[in-house]
C-alpha cells in the first residue's frame, strides 16, 4: 500500500539528505494536481490538510478521497493533519485518517506547549501515529496566512528544543528560524547558525513552515542542516489565482469549469518544480522498498447473547458499544450487525476498524473498553469468537511470498491472531 508510515518516511529523508514535500490541499484539485506531480517526479509526498483551512472545505468529506487517492497512488504517500489547535483536533484527525499530525501549542508558553504536546504525543503514540511538535513561532506576514498566524516572531533556541523533544516525545520538530506563513515583504533572513545547533542538539527530523518566498539556496542550505518536511501551501494558492485570473480574462464564458480548468497543471508544475529543488524526486522506489507500510487493522467478533435472542437486549449493547467505542483513540470505525439468515450459528457481529496494529493494545487496556467489556458486553456474550485482521489494499507493498490472489475485490484480509479483546 503506497500509504506508508509517516515517521519511518521523514527518517529516510533525513538520513539521506533531501526534504519531501508537504502541501496543503484545500479541494480536489489540488490533492489530484500534488498526487500527480508527486508520480510524475516519482516522489514520496505528504498530504497535508491545516486545521487553520478547515473553514475552506468540510474535512470529512473530503478525507475519505484523500485517502483513496492515496491508496491508488504508485508513489509513497503519507496523511497529516497540520496546526492541529487542541488534543480533540488530533484525535478526531487519527480517525478520520491521518497517519501524522502536528499539534501546534507554540502560542504558549513553554510549560503549557510541552504539557499539550506530551498528551498528544502519549495518545498517538499508542495508536501508532507519528507526531510534530512545534516550538518557536512562525507568524504570518501578508494575506490570508497573517491572520491566522497573527502573532509576532518568535526563534527557537536549541536549550529549548532539546527540552521539549526529550520532555514531549515528538518525533518531528517544526522550529522558527525567521520563515513566516504567507509571502514575506523583503528577502528572507534566516539564522542557519541556530538551525545547525538545533539539528545537531537534535538529531531528528526537522521541519519548516512558511517555504513560500525562499530561494533555491536558501532551501538547499535548510535542507543541509537536518529539515526534512516543508510545507509548502501559499505559493500554491497564488497558482492557482493566477491561473483562474488568466481563464477569465482570456477564455470565453466565465462559467465555474472554465474558470478552473487549468488550476490542476499550475499547481503541480509548483509541486514538481520544489520535488526536484528538495530532492525527493525519483526516490519513490526506495522509501517503499525501506520504509514500513501503513496497515489498517479490523477487530471481528461474532457472538450470541446469553440467554436466547433478546432483540431490545442486542440493540441497548449494540448502541452502547458505538457510542463507548468509536470514541477510543485509534478506532475508525465501530459497525454492529445482526445475521442475514435466521438459523446463523453466531447471530450478532462487530466489527471495529484500528487505524494501526498498535490500537490492538492500547484499544484493549484502555479504560473505557474494559469497563463496557467488564460490565456489559461479557456478561451477555459468553458465546463469542474474535480475531484481528491486517487490510491488504496492494499487493505492491507486500512480500512476493505474502502475496495473494484478489478475486473480485480490491482489498483482502490476512488475519493476526491476538488474545480476545471482549
């Protein structure tokens, strides 16, 4: 499956000294114009969506074709929420989809911002999902960006950084080097003796927001001293107002089709032209080849109630397992479900999506299940059976000696068998 994890992703960049790409997509033409660049330059790439654009489009629609579209690619992708402004956004973000996410408590100070980040950090963790922290502040200076970036500059101080990577557990640093979010009037100044001493305190991946407006140099010289992740959004932006520009004033009719039909190629001529710029073009076959595939994980249990078919019985545990559930970090998806035929040797199921094998353990030991498992479910379901499954969606990620044959569907299902959960 080409959507691959996160951190395994930005540790081969950062070992072998190049930057992927992480782009802000605010509709479906930009996720197409960056998936198609990304093959084209045959490039891992990351997909990013900013909490901070969520007032531009409904994320849960359009996660779920972000993350097909992920799953068709042939390149390396990865999925991540960027600014996410609290606890819940991270979370709500690991449902929906995103195998990163950036939680941004930089507004705070710097007890509160490793307080917010470490819990963050403590729960992804446990669901397998890779996490950004930031420290410093990069403000926004013009256009949309300043006012959803509205304070002043802040750098990040290498005592600091190493206090807050040791203390929050974050596997990736965005750091404030003197970027801004937005286009910066003037040329960018940027302090590389602070990066090298924070990449060299560090050690791990870095990360730089606000790419618009640097010079190829500039990128280079970053890239040298450990940043490993752009974002990259506001350069897309003008893209594609130039080009919705240029149709009005050049093609007849101003109809919405019209209008935007060459918003896709101009922003994926910006996403391939920073691919090559940050070298992550033509390394797609080696990041898949070294680095883990993302593996989704459904919990199946099929039982019977204690005591016969009690339809009121079935429907109270069935509503009270969705709603304790589905709210358990790392869980997708809760689906309850009655046999189709009456003389079924088992008449009720569930079935529970993780986000990742990891969710088997900490979805078992986490309190809310053990208390619904303890005092409602086991008692009226002694008649059970459960069993974990790995989701295969492509047999390019797979082992020659695991693959399959995939009659009729696109996914298959390879069983992982665990101790029951319920």
């Amino acid at each position: 499956m080409p959507i691959i994890d996160m951190k395994d992703m930005l540790q081969h960049a950062y070992d072998h000294g190049y930057a992927v790409g992480a782009f802000d997509l605010v509709s479906l033409d930009f996720l197409e114009a960056i998936l198609s660049a990304a093959e084209a330059a045959r490039a891992p790439v990351i997909l990013s969506l900013a909490e901070s654009h969520f007032s531009y489009f409904d994320v849960e629609l359009i996660m779920p074709a972000v993350e097909r579209a992920a799953e068709r690619a042939s390149v390396p992708v990865a999925i991540h929420l960027d600014h996410g402004a609290s606890p819940d956004s991270a979370i709500h973000g690991i449902k929906l989809g995103c195998n990163g996410v950036m939680i941004d408590a930089s507004h705070h100070d710097f007890s509160e911002n490793i307080r917010i980040t470490r819990a963050v950090t403590d729960t992804a963790h446990a669901c397998g999902i890779a996490v950004e922290g930031e420290l410093g502040y990069v403000p926004g200076v013009e256009g949309e960006d300043a006012e959803r970036h509205p304070d002043q500059l802040a750098y990040t101080t290498p005592a600091e950084a190493r206090a807050y990577v040791e203390r929050t557990g974050v596997d990736f640093l965005a750091i404030s080097v003197g970027t801004v979010h937005g286009r910066m009037k003037g040329k960018p100044r940027l302090d590389y003796q602070r990066l090298k001493q924070i990449n060299e305190a560090l050690a791990i991946p870095l990360v730089i927001h606000g790419g618009t407006g640097l010079s190829d140099a500039q990128f280079r010289r970053l890239i040298t001293n450990g940043v490993a992740k752009i974002n990259y959004y506001t350069a897309l932006s003008e893209a594609a107002g130039a080009s919705i520009r240029s149709s009005a004033s050049t093609r007849k009719g101003n109809s919405y089709t019209n209008l935007v039909k060459d918003v896709r190629r101009a922003v994926g001529s910006e996403v391939g032209s920073k691919m090559r710029l940050w070298g992550s073009a033509g390394r797609a076959a080696e990041v898949l080849a070294r680095c883990q595939a993302w593996t989704p994980v459904e919990h199946l249990i099929i039982y019977n109630l204690s005591g016969g078919n009690d339809p009121e019985q079935a429907e109270m545990l069935m509503t009270e397992g969705r709603r304790v559930l589905g709210a358990i970090p790392g869980v997708r998806e809760v689906v309850s479900g009655t046999a189709a035929r009456e003389n079924a040797g088992y008449r009720y199921s569930w079935l529970i999506r993780f986000c990742h094998p990891k969710v088997i353990d900490s979805f078992r030991e986490h309190p809310d299940h053990v208390a619904f498992a303890d005092q409602l479910f086991r008692p009226l379901a002694n008649d059970r059976i459960s069993i974990d499954y790995l989701i295969e969606s492509d047999a390019r990620m797979r082992k020659p000696e695991e693959a399959r044959e995939q009659k009729g569907s696109h996914i298959s299902t390879r069983a992982l068998f665990r101790k029951v959960l319920f």
